[in-house]
C-alpha cells in the first residue's frame, strides 16, 4: 500500500507489517558481552582496488613509495567507484593480484603496504560549520573521503547523496536483522552522537523533510541510547527512532521502507522515484568522521563471533586486515574451526582462504564449529510445499524462479522479476528439501548479465556498422550525383560542338558527329604534314647488323645479371665469388668485342632505306584503319541516337555514310598498293628465324642440364624424366643446327670464313670452361659428402675436359656434314613458318589490348592514344590475315 506524504507524516509513529520473512536462531549475544576494542596492528595490509559496487579505484603510488595515514592511494575511476586510502603509515611494497573477500575465491588487482609502526597522519582538512558549506562541495568531500554503503551493498553513499528526484524521507537503517552481526547494535550503543551528528549533515545534503531511524525491538540499549542522542540534538523535532519488530529480513532496503512507510518500491524502480533515501548508521558516523574531522574511510567495526572462538566480540578494524590476523586476535581454536563465514549465515559466504583482507563491507566473520554449522543435507526433490514463496520477502514465486533457472529460461526468470530477488535465503532456509535456491538465483543473474552485455555489444556494433553503411551510401550518392553532373556537362558541349560544325561547310561531317573522330583526322593531318618535310628517311638494319645487335643487348644483359650476382656473393660473403669475377671479365671481353663488331659492320655495310612506296603502303593502311574505326564510331552514335529517339539521326546517318564511302575507296587504294608491291625475300628472314630458333633450343638445353644437375646434388626421384628432357632438347637442338647450316650456305658462300666463327668458337670454349668448373665443383663436393654419384661426376668431368681440349685445337663443338645437311626435313621450315606467325598474332592481339587499356584510363586529350590503338588494331589485322594465309 503507497501512501502520500501527508498521511505518512500524521501516521509517523505506525509501522506496518513485513510480507514474508522468517525467524532464524538470533545467537548475538556472544560478541555484546564486552565494548568494541582497536584491532591490534598487523604486519601487512592487503587494500583491493574494488572494494565498493561500481568500476574499481586506480592506483596513484607506486612500489617503493612512502604513504601516510589517511592519504589517497587509488583514486575513483568514475561516477559510480569511490577512492581508497593508507589505513596507517607506511611503505608500498606491491601491487598485483592477490586474494580477496569473494564467493569463487577470485584474486583481483590489490595494494600491499607495510606499516612503519609510527601511525602517521596526513594533513586533515575537517569542517567546522557544514550548513555554510555549499552541499555539492560536502558531496565532493564524502566522494574524496572513500565512503561507501556500510550495511554490506558497498554502494558509493556519494551517488546516493545526488538522487535524480527531490527526497523527503531520510531513513537510517539500524535494523540489523541477520542472525550473529552486532556490529551495528554496538555502535548504537557507544556512538549514537556520531549517528545523530551524521543524519543531520545527510538530512542538510538531501534537503528531506524528515529523518527516521529504524531499530528492531532485540536491541534494547541501542534504542535508548539512541533516543538519548536524538533528545539531546537541536534537529530532534524531525529526527524520530522508529521501534519495530524483529522478523528477518526486515534490514532489507525494500522491506525497512515498508515497515516505516507503507510505501512499495516498483519493480525496476529506486527508492529515490518515491522521494526516500536509505543510509546505515555506520555510514552516517563514517559521513561524521569525514565532515567533521576530515578522515577518510580507514576502518570499520567488524563482528567476531562463533564457538570457535575465546575471545569473540567487535573490533574496529583497519581495512586491508587480514582475516587470519584477527581470528588469532580473538583466539580462535583450530581443533574447533570447521567453518570460516564472512558475513551473516543468511547471506554470507564461506572463505577458504585465512589471508583475505578486510574491505569496507566486512561486518562479521563466524568461526563456527561442526555442530554449530553442520553439513547440509543433499538436496532432495521439490515437494511443491510452497513454504518459499510464504516466506519470500518480496512477494516472489521462488519455485517458478527455481524450475526456469534450472531450464536456462531466462526470458521467463525475467518476467518473474528474478532481479527483485536481494537474495536473502529465506526461501533455502525454510526449504523442507534442503534446495539452495539462493545459489540458483544467483548464477542466473550472472549468465543474464552476461548475456546482457554481449547484446548491447552487438547492438553497438550494428549501430557502428549501420552508419559506415550510411556514410558510404551517402558518399557513393555525392559521386554519383557528380559523374550525372559530369555526364551532362559533357553532353552539353558535345551538343555545341555538333552544333558548330554543322555551321561550317568546310569541316568534315564525319568531324560534326563525333569530337573523337575529329582528333582523329587532325592527327592524320599533322603526320602527313611531318611526311611532307624534310627528314632523314627510315633506316634498315641488315640481317647481319640485326644480328650483331641482339647478340650485343644479351650480353650486356647477362654481363649486368651477373654483376649483380656477384656484388650479392661479396656482400654476404656466399657463393663462387672467384667463378663470378671470371664470368664478368669474360662478359666485358665479350660484350666490347659485339660492340666492337657491330660498329665495324655498320660502317662497312651501306644501310637500307625504305622505298618510298613502302612508305605509302603503310600510310594507307594506317588511314584505312583509322577509317574503319570512324565508320564504327559513326555507326554506334546513330544506333544510339536511335534508341533515345534523338533529333540528329539525319545528320548522323549522313555522316555514317560518308565514313563508309572514305573507308571503301581507302581499303581500294590498298589493295591496289599491296598487289603492285614487289614480293619480299625471304632468304634472310628465313636465316634470321632459324637463328632465333637455335638460341631458343639451345637456352632451353641449359636449363633442362641445369634442372638434371640439381635433381642429382639432391637426390630426387626425377632423374629419369629430366635426364629424358635433356635428350629431348639435345635433338631438338641437333635437328635445327644443320637447317641453320644450310640457311648460312645458301644465302652466302663466304658465311663459312666469318669472322662469327671465331667469335661462336670462343664462346663455346669459355662455355666449355665454365661447364668443367662446375663439373669439378659437383665432384669435389661429393667427395667431400661420400655421396654415390662419384664415377658418373668423374666421367662428366672427363668429358667436359676432352670437349675443352677440342676446341682449344680449333674444332667445333658440334660439326655439320652434307649428309646431314640433306637429311633435314622440309616441314621444319613450315612448322616454325606458322609458329612464328602464331606469334606475331599473339603479339599485336596483346599490343591491342594493351593501347585499349590505356585509352580507357586516359584523361584529357586522347588523340594520339588513339592513333597508337588504331595502328595496333592495323598491325594486328595484317596478323590474322597472315596467320589465315599460313595455315
């Protein structure tokens, strides 16, 4: 039932009764029986960087630092994270993992500081009248100061202080309600002051209009001592304790505005959207300390308690105080511990470890014994007694709530509002069949959260890729919006220019039709502009000159790989360096006497200019391409101009049919000049290709002799076919030496006496020498290794030697006799005829498409890009046609 204010303030002395809850064993009165006593100084403090709800502290020290009490050593990481600071003086010695007050027995980021022993405190800034303070700036205060919720939620008091709604109840939780915990009833008892002094300072932040402070009715000397504090204060007209009766978990922040109010807090709502804030009372005095004295949150009272301990009662502990320092503080037994409980038995946990520290929500450890905490019994099936939704404080199914977490259903734990559950384990304690509810319950909630924060991550990346997916649209639009807009620009100004040379008589129709036909025909013009002036005419090499110049590029080539070859062998100190400074000395040698040659045959020899009819044939071919690829262009305009339903066709069908006359008469003149041409020799061709044949044969031996060798050094298994594509070659290479032969005799008689013949010879004697060289390397090295193909090296060997002799006495390596020479067979000069024109084809399809490619990516004027496709296009027809001859 939710009442207004109004009737809340006429009905302030009424509490209401708790829905639900339970009445476990009380067993506080072994730590009342003595006054809460210092802690005694431990060697070590052990501080966690998270020791509140929210993101953790980071660290502002290093190891090695000196730090005194009080001080800041992690500061808050954001809104909802609190500071910690030094509980005494001393020296920072780590910080890394270490364990820490968890269920899982977790290790998480800590400060480790030794205590110098001297109690040192910082400077304190303490505030003498807080009303004249502006209440942010106190907020900011208590934020700095590192308090958090003191009831065991750890939540930063800070946020709490800065609620999204006005607050007009202040409530002051001294309930207290788990079974063992004194921690909160001593205080009432000893510091009421403090409380009463830290409820005005909270009711001045909130601006509320009241104060209650809610005590059980099992502790008698905390309430008197209390209403003696509030009788006592100049505020007592609106600080009222309310007296209710004691009933678990009547402590619970929900269920403690119930009983005082009548109010309900909403599923997914926070008491601050009904206008009440709820604080413990240990966190008003820690809000006292802070204002009034200016110290930060340092310690805390901490119950001790259970049979296993002599000396059981409250301690004000330092933080960071490990647990196994004051269970020896408290005498504990060892024969009797069998169970260490950090927290109430209601909603505490067990600790495995003796070494986790004291953090800022430590209100009890239990040190029980077997017969106080007895195993529980195994859990047996559900009776459907409905015993846990009876005792069930907020109103829950916790059967439901079991059977869907057991299913994994969390869309149904969530329509249960398995998030209201504060895990209270009322239902687990009146369970018949000993079920720990509250365990499933609470990994429910883990894997939902889980679950949770990978969908929001999902969600933002598809947020992050719907808006590159936008921009990008958006970018894509922009360019092409631009390219319409190009598009129509270039429209317009081909539209003009159309315009324009239709107005001329004297320009060309075909001109008027298309700009690019017009770039066309200026270039035709300005080559036959550059004809009509003086120029040296072409130059033709001869068969020979040719053949000195490709002889001469390969060398220099070669001479140029192998220097390279050995500035890597001398930078990295590998290879034959000496073979390949003989190789490159050789090279030079070679390379200045080609060059030495070739300038002799071109002085001596007059050279050939083409004939002036050539010339013309080959102009007209130019143009008759170029005519027909005007024609093309014509045709695809008017086909297009057709499509769209354009005004032009007219002029455009003129224009077609005047390319195509042009084009007619011009592939007319040509056939005509190419009948009239006098038919070229072949002689030389012949030779030449023969020759290009030979190196290619001979280039392809080399590497089959090369790929035998290495298949050796190795070992493979490939000997057998390379050593068949050797003999391969070798034939290949026999068969077109003599049809080279007999090319050289038949085009001249004197061929024989060459000065070539020198030159062939004394390459093949230093190739002679280099195959010895590395015949004895290859033998050496297996000598080296034991390897098994010794005799056929030494062979090898052998015979590269007797070869090098022969042509050191002047005889050639591979000799040529007339009956060879006569057994040649006639189709080898056919079959490399059509092989050589296969080729040419190749070649000028791939020129082609080369030139197109280049028209395509071109910007600006494209004219003699077009030129240079058009002759492609020309040479590539000459081709096809050859090749169709051929065949």
């Amino acid at each position: 039932m939710n009442l207004p204010l109004k009737d809340i303030t006429e009905s302030k002395q009424r509490v209401w009764p708790l829905t639900g809850g339970v009445h476990p064993e009380e067993n506080k009165h072994q730590s009342t029986s003595t006054p809460i006593r210092p802690a005694p100084m431990p060697e070590k403090l052990t501080l966690p960087l998270s020791q509140h709800a929210g993101a953790p502290a980071e660290p502002i020290v290093a190891v090695g630092d000196k730090v005194l009490k009080g001080q800041m050593i992690a500061k808050a990481t954001g809104f909802v994270s609190v500071p910690v600071h030094a509980p005494t003086s001393g020296t920072i010695t780590a910080i890394g993992k270490e364990a820490i007050p968890h269920p899982s027995g977790m290790h998480d980021d800590c400060i480790t500081l030794i205590p110098d022993g001297l109690d040192q405190w910082c400077e304190l800034s303490p505030v003498k009248e807080f009303q004249s303070v502006n209440p942010l700036d106190l907020v900011n205060l208590i934020r700095d100061s590192g308090i958090a919720g003191m009831g065991g939620a750890g939540f930063p008091t800070a946020v709490k202080l800065s609620p999204r709604s006005p607050i007009h109840t202040l409530i002051l939780n001294g309930t207290e309600c788990e079974p063992y915990i004194t921690a909160d009833d001593m205080l009432m008892r000893e510091r009421a002051e403090a409380i009463v002094a830290g409820a005005e300072i909270l009711k001045y932040l909130l601006n509320s209009e009241r104060c209650l402070i809610g005590i059980e009715d099992n502790k008698p000397e905390a309430i008197e001592a209390v209403k003696k504090a509030v009788s006592q204060s100049d505020n007592s007209h609106y600080i009222k304790v309310v007296v209710f009766p004691t009933k678990y978990p009547s402590g619970g922040e929900k269920q403690l505005i119930q009983i005082l109010t009548g109010q309900e807090v909403p599923s997914g709502k926070l008491p601050s959207d009904l206008g009440i804030a709820v604080q413990n009372v240990g966190t008003a005095v820690a809000v006292n300390d802070a204002v009034h004295q200016g110290k930060p949150l340092i310690s805390r009272i901490t119950t001790l308690t259970g049979e296993a301990l002599s000396s059981p009662g409250n301690l004000e502990v330092l933080l960071g105080t490990s647990t196994r320092h004051l269970l020896k503080t408290a005498a504990v037994s060892d024969q009797k511990l069998a169970t260490l409980i950090m927290g109430g038995p209601m909603m505490g946990f067990t600790l495995d470890d003796l070494d986790v520290p004291v953090t800022k929500t430590t209100n009890c450890l239990i040190a029980g014994t077997r017969e106080e905490f007895p195993p529980a019994m195994p859990a047996q099936a559900c009776i459907r007694c409905g015993m846990c939704a009876e005792a069930c404080p907020a109103s829950l199914l916790p059967q439901q709530l079991y059977w869907h977490a057991k299913s994994e259903n969390h869309e149904q734990l969530k329509h249960h509002n398995l998030f209201d559950c504060i895990e209270c384990g009322a239902c687990s304690f009146v369970c018949p069949s000993s079920i720990p509810l509250v365990q499933y319950y609470r990994a429910s909630k883990g894997e939902i959260r889980a679950q949770e924060a990978k969908h929001a991550k999902a969600e933002r990346s598809k947020v992050r890729y719907e808006s590159r997916q936008a921009r990008l649209e958006k970018e894509q639009a922009e360019k092409e919006a631009k390219r319409r807009a190009n598009a129509e620009r270039a429209a317009k100004l081909k539209a003009a220019k159309e315009a324009s040379a239709k107005q001329d008589s004297s320009s060309s129709t075909t001109a008027a039709v298309d700009p690019v036909q017009a770039a066309i025909e200026r270039a035709k013009a300005k080559k036959a502009a550059g004809a009509t002036a003086s120029k040296p005419a072409k130059t033709v090499l001869s068969a020979e000159q040719k053949e000195l110049k490709i002889q001469l590029s390969l060398a220099n080539a070669q001479l140029k790989k192998t220097r390279r070859a050995l500035t890597i062998a001398q930078e990295k100190g590998e290879g034959d360096v000496e073979k390949l400074t003989a190789d490159v000395s050789m090279l030079e040698t070679q390379v200045a006497k080609l060059q030495k040659e070739f300038d002799a045959a071109s002085a001596t020899e007059q050279p050939k200019v083409a004939t002036p009819d050539a010339e013309a044939a080959k102009k007209l071919k130019i143009e008759s391409a170029m005519a027909k690829a005007a024609l093309k262009k014509s045709e695809r305009a008017l086909a297009t101009a057709l499509e769209e339903g354009n005004s032009e066709t007219e002029a455009l069908k003129e224009a077609v049919e005047e390319s195509r006359k042009k084009a007619e008469a011009l592939a007319k003149e040509l056939a005509d000049a190419t009948t009239a041409a006098p038919a070229k020799p072949a002689a030389a061709d012949d030779e030449k290709k023969l020759k290009i044949e030979q190196a290619m044969a001979k280039a392809a031996l080399k590497k089959a002799e090369r790929a035998l060798n290495k298949a050796r050094e190795e070992g493979s298994s490939e000997l057998a076919e390379l050593e068949k594509a050797v003999e391969q070659s070798q034939k290949k290479l026999d068969a077109l030496t003599p049809a080279q032969s007999q090319a050289s005799s038949t085009n001249s008689q004197e061929k024989s006496s060459d000065p070539a013949d020198d030159k062939k010879l004394k390459i093949e004697k230093a190739m002679a020498k280099a195959a010895l060289k590395k015949a004895e390397r290859e033998l050496a090295k297996a000598q080296e290794s034991g390897s098994e193909d010794i005799v056929s090296l030494e062979s090898k060997v052998d015979e590269c030697r007797k070869k090098l002799e022969q042509l050191e006495e002047g005889k050639p390596s591979v000799t040529v006799t007339e009956p060879e020479v006569s057994k040649a067979p006639a189709k080898v000069q056919a079959g490399d005829d059509l092989k050589k024109l296969k080729i040419e084809n190749a070649m000028a399809r791939a020129a082609v498409k080369k030139a197109q490619r280049a028209l395509e990516n071109a910007e600006g004027d494209t004219s003699a890009l077009e030129t240079v496709l058009i002759e492609a296009q020309t040479k590539a027809a000459e081709a096809e046609k050859a090749l169709a001859a051929g065949s």
